[in-house]
C-alpha cells in the first residue's frame, strides 16, 4: 500500500472515530439529580418498583386512571420521580417507561405492553418534551386504549394528530420554558382538540418537569423545582377530576 493510500485510510479512520465519539457524546443522558435519588425511595405510604423497563409508583388507595409518562429525548427515567410520586400520593399508579438509549422515539408503543398486561385498568398517557410529542403518536394511533394525553412541555406534529379524536387533552407550560419552540407550540394546537386545557405555569421552565438540573437553551426559573412539581400535580390531578365528572355526567 503506497504511503498516500495509508494517509487516506488512516484520515477516514480517524474521522470515523471523531463522528462516532460525537455521536455517544450526543446521547449521554441528562443525570438524575439527588431529590430525584430520594424519590425514588419507598416509604410514607409510596411503594416504587424499578424493573429494566418500567419505573412504577404507587400509593396505598388507588383511583383509575393509571398514568404512562414517556419521558423527554436523553433523560433518564428516574428523573421523573419527584411528580410521579406526588401523583401516587394522590392515588394514580404511575408508570415511567425506561426508553431505549432514552430516546423515547425509538418505542413509541411501549404503552402497549402495560394496555395488554392489565386489560381492566384505564390509562392516560402523556410525556415531557419528545416524550410528550410521543405519547401524543401513540395515542393518535390507538385512541381507543387510552383515555385521554397530558403534555408538559411538549406539541404534537401532523403525525401525532389527535384533533378529530374525543381524547381530553392537558398542556402544560412553563411560562419560563427556553426549549419549546413557540412558534412550533402554536402551529402545533391545530393538531389538538379544540376543547384542549392550556395551562402556564408562572415562573417555570423546561427542565424542571423533571429533576435533572439545568437544559441547554432553557431559562432560569422564578420558582423552585418543588413548587413546579407540585403545581404540575395539583394541575394534572384536577384536570382528571373534571375529565371524570364530565365523563360521568355525560352518563347520565
């Protein structure tokens, strides 16, 4: 082999290796941050099983609809456990999906195998960030399964269309979010229901949904992570509660 040849050769391996660095520099997950290592303990009344594909949070009574939250593009799941453990302290089983290299994208219809495994429980199913745009996918595709989508920093897409479907739908907002594009967020809402709830949350951002510390591109917040999760909760909680009086009104 002359000695051009090998330059060459040696000049594409290199390149190779710098692409393939980057790559797995560009994957790295966000890290879990210490209130979320806490919440992920058991204990006053909140049982956390942690298996290879699911995250689950429960309380000691139960109320349907069980909750599947798809968490956001490189953050892990444990990252969601302070707002999940606040919905099972108000009685929903909460299951966080753990997502291939945490890229929610790659198994959209993870949701099928908790449907499939308990096929008498209700379930809505909602995300943070792609995890949210995902599970909007998802419920566009089988909207018969799921009861009804929350997004938390998250817009649908044309292929996450849900505007013909009867699915409530719950958008969450921090008034402070860096990362979601609001022109995108606004052309996203013809893909919603128009009976769509909108919610802000004032002094929020992007990360904070979960617990992982700061996101490139977010802004800083005005309140604390403790005070968004627990306006999330309390917003998600009384959004089931009027989805379920109308539902039982609507019986009448």
């Amino acid at each position: 082999m002359s000695r051009i040849r090998r330059s060459w050769l040696s000049l594409l391996i290199l390149l190779v290796l710098v692409a393939l660095c980057a790559a797995i520099w560009s994957l790295r997950p966000y890290p879990s941050d210490p209130a979320a290592a806490s919440a992920m303990r058991g204990g006053n009344g909140i049982t956390v099983m942690d298996t290879a594909t699911w995250i689950v949070f429960e309380g000691g009574e139960r109320y349907e609809p069980s909750l599947i939250f798809y968490p956001g593009a490189r953050v892990k799941a444990e990252c969601y456990a302070p707002l999940a453990r606040l919905l099972a302290g108000k009685g929903h089983r909460v299951f966080i999906a753990r997502m291939p290299f945490n890229l929610p994208l790659l198994d959209v219809e993870k949701a099928n195998q908790l449907i499939e495994q308990f096929p008498e429980e209700s379930f809505i199913i909602g995300g943070h960030s792609l995890g949210g745009a995902m599970a909007a996918r998802f419920a566009s595709e089988y909207p018969d399964r799921v009861e009804g989508v929350f997004l938390l920093g998250a817009y649908p897409d044309r292929r996450s269309d849900l505007s013909e479907s009867e699915l409530p739908v719950l958008s969450l907002l921090g008034s402070r979010d860096g990362v979601v594009d609001r022109e995108r967020f606004e052309q996203g809402k013809k893909y919603l229901p128009p009976d769509t709830v909108y919610m802000s949350i004032e002094g929020g951002n992007h990360a904070q949904f979960g617990s992982y510390g700061r996101q490139k591109g977010d802004n800083s917040p005005l309140i604390s992570p403790e005070e968004q999760w627990q306006q999330t909760a309390a917003a998600l909680e009384q959004w089931l509660l009027n989805e379920m009086f109308q539902t039982a009104y609507d019986g009448f």
